[in-house]
C-alpha cells in the first residue's frame, strides 16, 4: 500500500541542526530499501511530504515515528492512504525516477481533476519546490521564461544540481539557476579575483564562484557539514576548478574570526546564504573582510514572503526583518534589494567622505 506523510514543523528550523546528519542518514536508508518513494517540502516550506510503501497504516506511523527529526520533537506528522500511482499515473518508482516523479507531482497537484483522486485534509498549493527553484514572486510561467533565459551552468553544475535534487528535502537549500548566473556574472563582470561564499551546501554558489574568478582567482568557501562539502568537492573536481577553491569546515562564526585575524584576508565579493536569525551578525564579519569597493550578496532577504506576514515570529523570519531594515537604513553602505529568487540584497560600502 502506498501512503502520503504530511511532517509539519513543530520547532523552529534552526534548532533541527543538530539532527540534520541522523535525518540523512535515516532518509537514505528508507529510499534505498525501497519504503520512502519521494520526500521534499511543499509549498509553504514548513510542511513535509513522504510519498511511502507499507504493510498498512499503522506500519506507515511507526516508520515515520523513526525519523530522527519526529524522534527529536522537532516536528508532527500524520499518515493518510493514498493511492499515489492513480494520481500520479505511474507505476511503483525508484529513487532514480525521483525527477520525473517531481514534475508528475506537482502537476497533479496543480489539476483540480486529479486532486479529487486525493486525499481532501491536503490544500491544493498554489505554489511548489523544485530543485533550484526559490521564486516566490514570479507566476511560473514567468519564472519558467527568467530561468530559460539565464545562462546555464555547464554538465559540472548540472551533474551537482541532480545529485543535490535527489537528496529530497536539503536539497531547497541550492540556490536558483538565475542566482547562480549572476553570481558568476557579476565576478567576471567587476573582475574579482577572492571570492567569499558563507554556506557552502553542495556547492553550487562556489562553482558559480570559481568559474567567475578565473585560474587566477581564488574561492574561500564555509560550511558546517562536511557530508555536503564532500559532494561539492566531487563536482568542483569534474567542473576543473577544484584548485581553486579553499573549503572550511566549521561553524561561519569561528572560520569568519579566523578570517579576520589574517590581515591579508580582503576579499572582492562574498555570498552570504547561511542561519537567517544571525544574518546581521554574519554581514558585519563580511564586511570587515572585504576589499575597497567589494560586493556582498545576502540570500534569502523576502524569506518566502514571510517577511511582511506578522503571523511568523521564528527567529530566522525575525532576524531577516531585522537585518533588511537595518542595512536599508546604513549609512555606511549603498544597498539594492533585488526581486530575484526569494530576494537578494547587493552591498557596497560607501566610500568614507561620502558618509552621513
């Protein structure tokens, strides 16, 4: 039998860090025996969805009940029968399968015919996640027409993006194919040859880096976990860039301190994408390390439109509220706020006679 499992955060985000590992580990577990058929986000992020394969309901449960984040408290879930290959038309799948499964989802999710054939406690969304995909500004046509008109990634990054895509859920940390563009525009454009990249993931933005500076530059990459930094480097590796790039593993707190200690550490161009509730706090380090005239990039300013809904009062949404009015209103730095994916700040220190 075939169930549908709905995982509604009960914490906020930031405190399931500590399980992130356990939960991979667990979920690899399940898509390779064959019991979880498809795991991801739905539209509002803060809601999970299994697609999974058991005895019965009451089996359905128990496996559920064993992912580490249920097991932490971090999150509810309830099990609903669903025959997933009537709604889907198609037969049992394999992880191997998990992309074209995607797009079949959402586009039964998104037909009114078919979401009768499911189950009625689930709300049609209006909007879904796919890999690289973070734009909640633009109707998806139009997003579909910016993204099929921004440059590309070559077969490196679209290798990375795939295996970054079946990882499930993670993988909407990967930022957009249109972000990825400008990054690499935007360093070939201004000639940057040091380029910061706080929040490595899988590697994307680091690639996007790498390729930018050229043979000559040099990336300075930082993530905490070192399962996603072994993927990257795969990839940076078969893209030939892999020389290019310094990879640390650490919390960004302590690698940023470190960076500050090494006077010679002046970078051109930083790409901020890491813990939204100490935003502020990261970009004050980043900007102590930038060259004269260097640029940063902040991701995720719009934070899913959370941002201008007072019902979200987690300390991600509140810290992003924060740092956006605050550098709106800095002196110190001329700032754009781009509509770009969910939102993006560009950030220049002002020249000092031109303070106040």
């Amino acid at each position: 039998m075939w169930y549908l499992v709905i995982r509604r955060d009960a914490q906020p985000r930031q405190a399931w860090t500590a399980t992130l590992d356990e939960h991979l580990a667990w979920m690899k577990l399940q898509h390779e025996s064959g019991t979880v058929m498809f795991s991801g986000p739905s539209a509002d992020i803060r809601t999970g969805i299994y697609v999974m394969r058991a005895r019965s309901l009451e089996h359905a449960r128990h496996i559920a009940a064993e992912d580490p984040f249920t097991k932490a408290g971090h999150c509810t879930f309830e099990c609903l029968e669903w025959d997933v290959r009537q709604i889907l038309g198609t037969g049992p799948f394999s992880v191997a399968e998990l992309d074209a499964l995607k797009k079949a989802w959402r586009e039964a999710w998104d037909d009114p015919a078919s979401q009768s054939a499911g189950p009625a406690a689930i709300p049609r969304a209006s909007r879904d996640w796919t890999a690289g995909r973070m734009c909640f500004q633009l109707e998806a046509a139009m997003e579909r027409y910016v993204v099929a008109h921004s440059e590309s990634y070559g077969s490196s990054g679209k290798a990375l993006v795939d295996e970054t895509a079946a990882l499930g859920e993670p993988a909407v940390m990967m930022i957009a194919k249109e972000q990825y563009a400008l990054l690499r525009g935007l360093t070939e454009l201004l000639g940057c040859k040091r380029a910061l990249d706080i929040g490595t993931f899988t590697g994307l933005s680091a690639l996007a880096f790498a390729e930018g500076v050229g043979p000559e530059g040099r990336v300075t990459t930082i993530d905490r976990n070192p399962a996603w930094v072994e993927i990257a480097q795969k990839h940076w590796a078969a893209a030939g860039v892999r020389e290019r790039i310094d990879a640390q593993i650490g919390e960004a707190n302590d690698r940023l301190h470190e960076l500050a200690a090494n006077s010679g550490a002046r970078f051109d161009i930083a790409f901020l994408d890491v813990d939204k509730a100490r935003t502020r706090e990261y970009f004050e380090q980043t900007l102590n390390l930038m060259a004269p005239g260097g640029l940063i990039l902040v991701d995720n300013a719009l934070w899913h439109g959370w941002v201008l809904d007072d019902a979200h009062t987690d300390a991600d949404t509140d810290g992003m509220r924060r740092f956006n009015e605050e550098v709106a209103n800095d002196s110190r730095v001329k700032a754009v706020l781009l509509p770009i994916a969910d939102g993006m700040w560009l950030i220049r220190r002002r020249h000092p006679a031109s303070h106040g």
